[in-house]
C-alpha cells in the first residue's frame, strides 16, 4: 500500500483445479516472508493448518522437507518430531504447523496464519483462532488455500469464494485479495480447451514433452475424464480438476451402471410383486451388510428392491432366509 507502506491485503484467498502448485505456492510465499528481513524483520511466525494435523505434518515431513533440502542457500531446516513441526530459518522466522482446531495459535503471537485444503472446514474456527494472534503484527496476513468442496458439504470454503467473487465483480483493491481458476459452470467437462483454460499447471500446446514449467499432461488429464466417464464419477472430476462447485452425489447416483436413484419408483402396495430371487452384498472390511430382493413386476419389467441395510454381518443369515 503506497500510503501506509505496508501490505496491501490482510487477507487472500486462492482456489484452483488439483495438483495446481498450491504446495509449492505455499512453501515460496511463506519462506520470502522468513527470509525478507529488510522488509517484513525477523523472528517472523506463520502457522499453517490442513485437514488434519496428520496431514499438515505429512506436508512438512515429506514434500517440504525435500524441497528445503534442494534450497541450500535459504540455510532453513526442518525439524520434525512427535513435539513440534516446522522450518526454522536464519533471522529467528519460523513456518510451523498449528493443530486444526479453536486452539491454535492460542499462547502464540503470529504474522501469517494458512488454512490449507479448505474445502474440509466446516467452519471459521481456524480462521477464529488465527485473527487473535496476529491483531498486534505489522503486514498480518491470513491465506486460505483449496480445490472447490461440495456445494453442500463446505460452508466455510464456498463463504470465501462467493464473498472473493463479489469482491472481483466490484473492483475491490484493498483488504482481500481472490484469485480463482475454474470452469464455467456450462462447460463442457471434456473439452480440452477447457481444461487449458482452468488448469494453470497442463500443458500448453507449445510445451515441450518434458516441460517443467507445466506439470501435467493432456494425455494424463484425458485418462482420468475417460476413467471418470466410465465410473460415472464425472462430478469428481469437475469438482478436482474443472475447480467448479457442485452438489455432493448421494449413494447410488453415481455408479458404474448409472444413475439408480433417478431409476427409483414408489409402488402401491397392491402392486408389490414377490420376489423371484433375494441377494445380499457386504462390504469388503464386513461394516455392513444389504439384502435386495429382485423380480418382475406385473408388466413385465424387472425389479431391485433395497430390503435392509445394516451394520455386520450376523444378522444377514438369518434375515434372508
């Protein structure tokens, strides 16, 4: 900000497709803030939180400890371990990990708190817990991070890129700042032209085969799309890779064979046939087992009839027969 000299935005936000750079993204932006000591100072703390602890610290553990290995003159180490996780680097600045709940950051004063894979909070207690801490900093900054969540399983990620959208659509240069690479919600899943559209890190036609600056194949993304098409799960692959919103698919709408909830009827009870034949599935780890009976209707068309659905696999038996 050229009035106050400090950062422009308290606050961003950045939604792309899967496997877009967020990582890299990440680890870049929070080591220049370590290691710019003429403008940010030292001793600088950033907390970062994911899905999970287990997962934020697998982050750490495994792609940026190999990537700060391949960054020797930022001299940073990583230290890990049951106690604490984190990147420590010369000036006294450190990256860490922050447990995901109310919790964190309490005790702790920070400088930049980041919210990865954001799709999977439920709410705003990360970022709750996060604002507190950071009040009293100079150049504060709050990050939030992810792929498109399910239109009604991600409350707190789809607040932000609506809110972000607004902001975009009004101009608005202070504050927060939104960055978004997604499909249309009219395009066309299949359509390669969109995919170099919203995917930052494919391909461009002019890449060579072993491009760097790209990361990901057209090739690679046409396998998944067929896969998709194949499974039925084109909804996956819209909300991973097309970065767009949509609604959660409920149990048997997306199968191998169809949609088979949108094959659903109610039968008057005088209509209900006998069963020709009763079948039972369970599951491979025996959590739960379903009995279905099958037949023909007085028509002549065939039938599948959900019977009971339950927990184990003892009762089964029983039931059945």
């Amino acid at each position: 900000d050229p009035e106050t000299g400090e950062l422009a935005y308290t606050d961003w936000t950045l939604t792309v497709p899967r496997q877009s750079g967020k990582s890299t993204l990440i680890l870049a932006k929070s080591s220049h803030r370590c290691s710019a000591t003429g403008f940010f100072g030292p001793d600088q703390h950033i907390a970062y939180a994911a899905q999970t602890q287990k997962k934020a610290t697998e982050k750490f553990e495994v792609d940026y400890q190999a990537a700060i290995k391949r960054a020797p003159r930022l001299k940073a180490k990583v230290r890990t371990g049951n106690v604490k996780v984190d990147i420590r680097y010369p000036n006294g600045s450190v990256f860490g990990v922050e447990s995901g709940t109310e919790k964190a950051g309490h005790g702790s004063v920070l400088d930049e708190g980041l919210v990865d894979e954001a799709f999977s909070q439920v709410d705003n207690r990360m970022e709750q817990a996060f604002e507190p801490a950071m009040m009293t900093r100079r150049n504060r900054q709050l990050g939030v991070v992810s792929t498109a969540g399910w239109s009604d399983a991600s409350p707190y990620l789809l607040m932000k890129v609506q809110a972000g959208r607004l902001l975009v659509e009004r101009d608005v240069r202070k504050g927060t700042a939104y960055f978004e690479w997604s499909a249309p919600e009219d395009a066309d899943p299949g359509d390669e032209a969109v995919w170099l559209a919203c995917m930052p890190a494919v391909h461009r036609p002019d890449c060579p085969y072993d491009c760097t600056r790209h990361t990901i194949r057209l090739s690679a993304i046409r396998s998944v799309y067929e896969k998709a098409v194949s499974e039925a799960k084109v909804t996956d692959f819209c909300r991973a890779y097309l970065n767009q919103w949509k609604r959660k698919p409920r149990e048997g709408e997306e199968t191998a064979l169809g949609n088979w909830l949108a094959c659903a009827v109610d039968l008057p009870k005088e209509y209900a046939p006998n069963p020709a034949a009763i079948a039972v599935a369970v599951a491979k780890d025996r959590a739960h087992t379903a009995i279905a009976a099958v037949g023909y209707l007085p028509h002549g068309m065939p039938f599948v009839a959900p019977v009971q659905r339950a927990s184990g696999v003892e009762w089964a038996g029983g039931e059945a027969a």
